[in-house]
C-alpha cells in the first residue's frame, strides 16, 4: 500500500487541546473576537463581516451531513402499514 508523503510529520505539536461548548452566539462570537477562542462557527449572515476582519481568519467548510427530522404525521401512530391501514 502507498500511503504517499508523510503530510503530517512536521505539523505543530501540542500537549492538549480543550473544547468548551458555548450555546450562546453573542458569547461564542466574543470569545473569537477577543481572542478567548481559537475556532468558532459563525453564522452565514455574518461571514462577510468577519471575512473583512484582520484579526479574523475565516473558512468556509461545507457540512458534510443532513439533519433529519422524522415527524409521524399518521393518526395511528407508527403502526400503519401493511395490515395496519393509515388513517
């Protein structure tokens, strides 16, 4: 197997790395903006804002999934089906 060039060998080490969850967007964007976080999502709304900001650096990263929300709409429940007639 080829695993081609050592890519990551002469990456920055570090010793750890901490996530903190913050749920609040004003407080998530002031962490970023003040340097308290390195890595924030932003909303795409504000991307232009940030992009223009020196102190900023920003990448678009597509999400690679789809949120689904299944919703039983049917009055019998999920019960329906073959044998169980939708009503």
């Amino acid at each position: 197997i080829d695993e081609g060039p050592d890519l990551f060998s002469k990456g920055p080490l570090f010793e750890e790395a901490s996530i903190s969850v913050v749920q609040e967007q004003a407080s998530r964007l002031g962490a970023l903006e003040t340097g308290e976080a390195d890595s924030a999502a932003i909303p795409p709304e504000q991307y232009e804002s940030y992009n223009q900001n020196d102190n900023v650096t920003v990448r678009q990263v597509p999400t690679p999934y789809n949120t689904i929300i299944s919703v039983n709409q049917r009055a019998n429940g999920w019960n329906a089906g073959p044998g169980n007639l939708f009503q």
